[in-house]
C-alpha cells in the first residue's frame, strides 16, 4: 500500500463527519499539524490508519468519539517550542559571564 494522500485523507474525514480541525482537536494535535499536510499532499501514515478506522467505523454506525474520548491522549508540544533564552529545543548549557567571585 502506498501512502495516503491529502484528497484522500479529506475522503475519509467526510465519511467520518469530522473537518481538519475537528480531527486535529480530537487525536490531541496541533491544527497546523494537520491542515499542513494539505501543503505537502501526503498524509503521515499514523494519520491516515487514524482517519481510515474513523471513517469506517462511521460508515459502520460505530461511535468513535466516544472511544477516542476514553482514551488519555497527551497533547503533542509544537516543534520548536523553547524556553525563554534558548534557541529552538536544542540541550544548551547557561554561560556565566563576568567574575563569580564577587
């Protein structure tokens, strides 16, 4: 099987009646996260098995909010998320500058 692109993607999330953002609130991602893909064209494939089990499971008449809702997603922090001071994630260590010995 070959990747899933974007206006499949888009398939599945109207058989499951949900939107980009609605799917991007729902697995706890961040909306860019998401409607980015559409940029790209191609869908990563943890999305796509996602998307595909939600659009069938609402074909199916199967409530797929309501398990989804059980489970404890943790909320992905957006790349390049730094703290104050620091340049993107990357471990650096605090210089000292100037004489520490009063």
């Amino acid at each position: 099987m070959t990747a899933m692109n974007y206006d499949e993607f888009k398939r599945h999330l109207g058989k499951a009646g949900v939107t980009a953002y609605e799917f991007a609130d729902l697995t706890k991602m961040n909306r860019n996260s998401v409607t980015n893909c559409s940029q790209k064209g191609m869908v990563p494939s943890h999305l796509a098995v996602i998307v595909a089990l939600m659009g069938e499971m609402a074909e199916n008449k199967l409530d797929f909010r309501n398990i989804l809702s059980k489970i404890e997603i943790k909320a992905k922090r957006p790349r390049g998320g730094s703290a104050a001071g620091r340049f993107g994630s990357s471990k650096q260590i605090d210089l000292v500058i100037g004489d520490t010995n009063g």
